[in-house]
C-alpha cells in the first residue's frame, strides 16, 4: 500500500517523532475530481459529514475497522454527535465504512494480482468468509463472480 498515493501525491513521512498529516493549501481548496484506489470522485466538495468520511477512511482501513472514536476525531466532534449528525443525513456510521469498504473492494477486484483473502484483510475483515457475504449483500455476487463479470465486460479474462 502506498500511502503517497492514498493521499494525492503529498509526501508521507513515517517514523517521526509524532503524529502529523499535512496536506498543501492548494489540496484542501481543490474541486477537482480526486480519483484513486480507494479514493471518493467528487466533482465538488464533499457535502454532507458521511461524504466526508467516506473520503477520509479508505486509509484507515489498513489498520482494521476504522471504529466510530476515529471518525469523530476526525470530523472534530464526540462519538455520539458524530452518530446524531449521521442519523440527521439519515445514515449510520456503520453504513458509511460499509460504503466505503464496498467502493475499495470494487476498485481492487479490478487488479487480478490482488487475491481475496489479502483483500479482505485489505478491507479491515478478519476472515475472507465475512468480506464475501458483505460483498454478496452489497452487490449480489460474490468476489470472484464479480472479478469475472468485470473481466468480461472490460476485455480481460
């Protein structure tokens, strides 16, 4: 996992003193569509605090389920405002990791040299078995019926 690309190009600097992510002014101000592996696209800036997140936590996935203590720290509220102001938008925070764990999960089945198990771990799963029956659920084919689908459809086989 490349962390400069999970961030845009800004440069990342690990084993320092401290925690820190800096971003560039021109960056934070930037509408223009953002696109990456496990990346949102927005074609403006996020709207609403789920849009957000699910810009913000596709990084956060490495390290497991990105529990709800990150996210608020994040968006800059306690656990139970960031619940309140999920519910107001008429969503929870666990639909949003699931939205984002189902946009990352699509973006890689693309890459063939990916297999699902280092996938679902990829995803914050603990067992391959649980990323599958949450992909079904999401998509209504399994991992690998839909690396197949997205095979045939793009030329690949």
């Amino acid at each position: 996992f490349d962390l400069e690309s999970a961030y845009g190009g800004v440069p990342v600097r690990t084993g320092q003193p401290y925690g820190a992510i800096e971003f560039p002014r021109r960056l934070l101000v930037s509408t223009h569509n953002m696109v990456g592996p496990g990346t949102a696209a927005f074609d403006r800036s996020p709207d609403t605090l789920a849009d957000t997140l699910e810009a913000c936590l596709p990084p956060y996935l490495l390290e497991g389920y990105p529990h709800a203590s990150l996210a608020a720290e994040i968006a800059g509220c306690g656990k139970r405002t960031l619940q309140r102001r999920l519910a107001e938008e008429g969503t929870t925070y666990r639909e949003v990791v699931d939205r984002v764990r189902c946009r990352v999960a699509i973006s890689e089945l693309k890459n063939a040299d990916m297999g699902l198990r280092q996938l679902s771990q990829r995803l914050g799963y603990s067992e391959q078995s649980a990323f599958s029956r949450a992909f079904q659920r999401w998509t209504g084919l399994s991992p690998g019926e839909y690396r197949i689908h997205m095979g045939a459809r793009s030329g690949l086989t």
